[in-house]
C-alpha cells in the first residue's frame, strides 16, 4: 500500500515559512584557504525569478507523475519493469499533456521515466516484495501561483506520487605536484601513503582503467592543460546522447546563465571554477606538471549542471542524471558520479536520481557539507542520500588526518573521510590565483613590473613604493641579490607598502608578490585601493608558507561594483611570522609584479574537494 504524503503539503509549508530550504556550499572559499532545445527554453522564461531566490524556484515544482507500464515487475525478487523507448515517449507524453490540463499548471516538462520510487514514498512497515512503481519525473510551472499552492494543488492527485519545490543548490606549467598532499609533499600528509598504488599495480602514469567518472558541477575546461588528455570526448558517437543535445565532452543541463542568456547544450565548459576543480582532483593527468589525480586511468564526462556563479537547479540535475544514465545504457562504461554541491533540504527526487543510477550500476559519491554539524540528527541532503546503498557521503580532513574544522560529521550518515583542507586541483585557464607565470599587465607602454634584484636604490618609476609603519631600504640578502627591505618602525603595527597613483587598472587581473626569505615562517597580506580622498576600498587577500628563498604568492583583483580602478594607488599590509609563531619585523620584497591574467591552478577547501578524492 502507497503510503501518500498528505501531511507532506503542510510539513512543506512550515520550511517554507520557517526559511528551512536554503542551498548550502559544498565547498569552503574563503576559509584559509545559442543552441538549445526549444522544449527546454520555454518553461524557463522567468529568469528573474529563478535568480532572485535563494532555496528553491518560485513558481515551479519537481512532481512524478505515475507511469502506468505494460509490465510490472516485484521488487522484492529484484524485477524492473521492461520499458522500450516507445513506451517511454508515449509516457512521458502523457504526464505533460494530463498535468498541463490542470488548472494550476501552464506548463509541464516531461524530464525523466524511472523503473521505481516506491523505496520513497512506502513506509518502513511494507513488505519489500511489492511491485515496482514507475513514475515520470516532470518540471512544472505556473505563472500565477506560488510553489506551495502549486505543490498543494498537485499533491491531492491521485496519479501524482509526490510534487516539491525545484531546490536551488550551490557548490566550490611548473609541477605542482609536490604542493599536494602525499607522504613526501611539502604540504605532507599525515596518512601515509594516499594516492599510491599496492600491489604489483603498474606505476600512475600508466592507463590501465578506461572507466569513466561523471562530474555533474559547473562544468569542466576540457582545454585545461592537465585534462584535455583525460577526458570523455566520444559523445558524438552516441545518436542517442546527441538527440539529448549532448556534445562531444559531455552535456550542458544548466539552461541559462544568471543573467538569462541560453547556454548550448552540447557545451560543458566551466564558467565558474568549481566543477573543474573536482575534476582535477579525479583524474588530472600524470604527467609530469601540474597537479596530478587520484586516479590515472579514468575519463572525466562533463556534466555542466551549474552556471557561472555556481547556482544549481533540480531541474538542471535532473537533466545531467537522464543524460548520464542514458549514456551508461548505450555502452559508455560510467562506474562513479561526483556531486560535490548540498543543500539543507531532503529531495525526493535526488534520492529517486541516485537509486536509479545504482541499478546501472553506478556510485554516486556526495559531500557532506561545510557547516560543523553532526548530520545524523539533521534532514540535510547529505544525510538523507546516506541510506542509499550506492551513495558515498564524504567529510573534510585535514593533512594531519583530522576533521577540518568546517566538515559535516556523523558516525552513522558519513561514510568517509578524505583530504578537504587547502587542495591545489586545476582551475579553468588563466582564471586561477596569478604565479610568476602570469602575464604582466601594461598601462600604455609601461609593464607594471619590477625586480629589486639588481637595483640599488629604492626608487621606482613603476610603483615608486613608500613604506607604511615602516622604513624602506635596498639590502642585499644572503644570495648576494638586492631586496626592497622593510623595517617595522615599532612593535604591534604591520609593515605596510604604498605605490603611486595608477590612472587606470580596469582590466587588472591580480598580482605577485615575490618575497625573499632566509628562514621558514608564513606570510598573510591584505591588498586595497585608495582613492585621492584617502578612502580605501579592501580587494583581495593573499597568504603562504615562506621556505628559504624567493616565494611567489599571488592575489586576485576582483570586479566588484565598489571597486574604483581608476585614479587610485594600490596599499598592501603585511604580517610575517617565523616557524615559532613569532612576529617578524622584516620584510624582504625581491620583485612584484600586476598581472592581466591568472595561473591554471588553485587551492579550495571544503567537502566539495574531498568528495572527488573518494570518487577517483
């Protein structure tokens, strides 16, 4: 007996009253660390609904619709019902035209037919030899009602198995290899031997595997340096996948931008970062540069269901599911998905995803979330995809193979913990965090770069730096190369550095500092721009371990509306400790340099960078 969720329109209500639906990151930023098909474009005209709320799209519900099959199997002895594309089509079909014809409803989305919803909506007291119960999952919406009176309307239905909101959910060459964690790294691991091979495994480099993972984030840069090798690109041989409106990578499910401009559906690309992260940290080629993945044979497949700012639809992922679990039925050899994205609410829905991808045989693995909280004794999306037999639930560890502060935790709803705390991974081209490869940024004809090395006077005609609590001189360090040295004037204040006015920085992409040093320690800095006023306007933040000798740490300039750029100089603070904790009261600058574009790596920290560890 179906146990129908009538008091699941109430329930609904009091979350939405009580603000309890809210998307949460799955990744941690900031902690220390126009092709398209036109069935899709219709039912998303409303842009501005969809990106001016937070939790879920006004006006819209996710709702399955019961599909009436020629063949019912029991699940209790393991049957699905035998469903061909026809049927298919004519049952999706049907759930558009009969929900369209209800008052409530302007129009319907037939999105995805599953084999069973029962294990969802069956109470715990069933027995589990019962019959299969198919259902149509359907995208809904209505111009003139809001999503708790659509979602009530629809669930006195007797042919509807549950309806819900459509949630919103969020996310997150030199080698750099030795910059990961692993058991001789500089940022060194305290679980031995991670991302190692046992046994008489042939060495990383090697591709042994020919699996394929599946990342549904923001996206991948196929063109990456350190993925184009690694990635799924035979999506052009599946006609099946290219009437979906895939493309070669992979397929873009996200719809629009938040802006409302339409992406192509064949085109994956990462927009954000986010999704491109995660992939690197899945399978980045072992060769020699960059980063390298966890594992060195699988094939990343792009599924773009975020847009650029990292903003996730259900209706999107649900989208990125059908596609995957078509590709995995026509022959394409997917073992594992990555969803590094979470939020505060139980979907239905995602749980339907999830159990109908482990019957093709695939593990989903998720984040646990970033918010401290023991999610046994919560209803987050995390905890409730745990009791799904081929869910993984990870939490954050830092490299002394603790908890990270941040990372969701539960004895019983977490499966794992993995590396989550400062992960260097691959970063869209050129949009990551700029090195001392970046390219350097001009004004006219002068390159806003200097090197004190073999100067001997503290004069510049491109900064023309003056100190800021601290006196400036040319030193020569112990390499017998000259340093921009700075003295603190007096205990307790920090060394700061002024440059002169700049007439325009518009197209500025960040900066490198390069800081010389004799002895270990760290090194945080704060950049901002101060306007002729002397009003000052914060911009990034910058932040490292200094080794002996010159370290090269990088900050962004972002484009935020509060930012002048023109007619403005540039003042950076300081603060240096030594290995012990102690303030130092010196700083040496070697060069420093604004650039116009970024490096291809980053560091992120969150559940969002340890979900990928476990998927590769």
């Amino acid at each position: 007996m179906i146990r129908k969720r009538k008091g699941f329109a109430i329930l609904l209500s009091a979350m939405f009253s009580l603000g309890m639906l809210g998307g949460i990151p799955a990744y941690a930023e900031g902690i220390p660390e126009e092709t398209i098909q036109q069935d899709i474009i219709g039912i998303h005209q409303n842009d501005v609904e969809r990106t001016d709320t937070p939790d879920y799209v006004e006006g819209e519900a996710i709702v399955c619709y019961k599909a009436e099959v020629s063949e019912i199997g029991e699940i209790g002895k393991g049957d699905l019902p035998v469903i061909d594309q026809e049927e298919e089509e004519s049952l999706k079909q049907e759930a558009e035209e009969t929900l369209e014809a209800e008052r409530c409803v302007d129009e319907a989305e037939a999105l995805l037919l599953v084999g069973d919803v029962g294990e969802q909506i069956i109470s715990e007291e069933e027995t589990e030899e019962r019959e299969a119960l198919p259902g149509v999952i359907t995208l809904v919406q209505s111009d003139h009602l809001t999503t708790e009176e659509l979602i009530a309307e629809l669930s006195e239905r007797d042919d509807v198995l549950y309806a819900e909101p459509n949630y919103i959910q969020t996310v997150q060459s030199d080698d750099l290899t030795d910059r990961q964690w692993g058991e001789n790294s500089t940022y060194g691991i305290g679980v031995e031997n991670w991302n190692s091979y046992s046994g008489d495994a042939p060495a990383p480099a090697v591709n042994t595997s020919g699996l394929v993972v599946a990342v549904l984030d923001t996206g991948v840069d196929y063109t990456h340096e350190d993925l184009r090798d690694v990635m799924w690109d035979d999506g052009l041989d599946y006609p099946e996948l290219v009437q979906m409106g895939g493309g070669a990578y992979g397929y873009n499910s996200a719809v629009m931008r938040s802006g409302g401009r339409l992406y192509d559906t064949t085109d994956p690309m990462d927009d954000h970062h986010h999704g491109t992260h995660c992939a690197g940290i899945i399978a980045a080629s072992w060769n020699g540069m960059g980063v390298s993945g966890v594992t060195s044979g699988a094939k990343i497949m792009a599924i773009k269901v975020g847009n650029e700012k990292g903003t996730m639809m259900a209706d999107a992922i649900i989208r990125g599911f059908q596609y995957v679990i078509a590709a995995k039925k026509a022959g394409v050899n997917i073992v594992a998905s990555n969803h590094s994205y979470g939020g505060t609410a139980d979907s239905i829905t995602e749980g339907v995803l999830v159990e109908e991808a482990g019957r093709c045989g695939i593990v989903c693995v998720y984040a646990a979330g970033n918010d401290n909280q023991n999610i046994d004794l919560s209803n987050s999306a995390a905890s409730f995809l745990g009791r799904k037999k081929n869910a993984l639930i990870v939490g954050a560890s830092t490299s002394e193979g603790e908890k990270a502060s941040f990372s969701n935790y539960g004895s019983r709803e977490v499966d794992v913990f993995a590396p989550g705390y400062d992960i260097w991974s691959t970063y869209p081209m050129k949009t990551g965090t700029p090195t001392e490869e970046s390219k350097i940024f001009t004004v006219g004809e002068k390159s806003l770069f200097v090197d004190y090395s073999t100067k001997d006077t503290i004069e510049d005609e491109v900064f023309g730096f003056s100190g800021v609590n601290c006196s400036l001189k040319v030193r020569t360090a112990s390499d017998e190369r000259n340093t921009l040295c700075a003295e603190l004037d007096e205990p307790g204040l920090n060394i700061g550095l002024l440059t002169n006015k700049f007439e325009d920085l518009t197209d500025c992409f960040g900066g490198v500092i390069g800081v010389y040093t004799e002895q270990e320690g760290s090194l945080g800095f704060s950049v901002y721009e101060v306007d002729s006023e002397g009003r000052t306007e914060w911009i990034g933040n910058g932040s490292g371990n200094l080794t002996p000798g010159l370290n090269q740490i990088g900050f962004l300039y972002p484009k935020k509306a509060e930012l002048k750029r023109k007619n403005i100089r540039l003042r950076i603070m300081f603060g240096r400790k030594d290995s012990e904790g102690n303030v130092v009261p010196q700083l040496d600058i070697r060069q420093f340099r604004l650039t116009s574009d970024g490096g291809n790596y980053d560091v992120l920290s969150g559940t969002s960078m340890a979900a990928p560890m476990v998927t590769g």
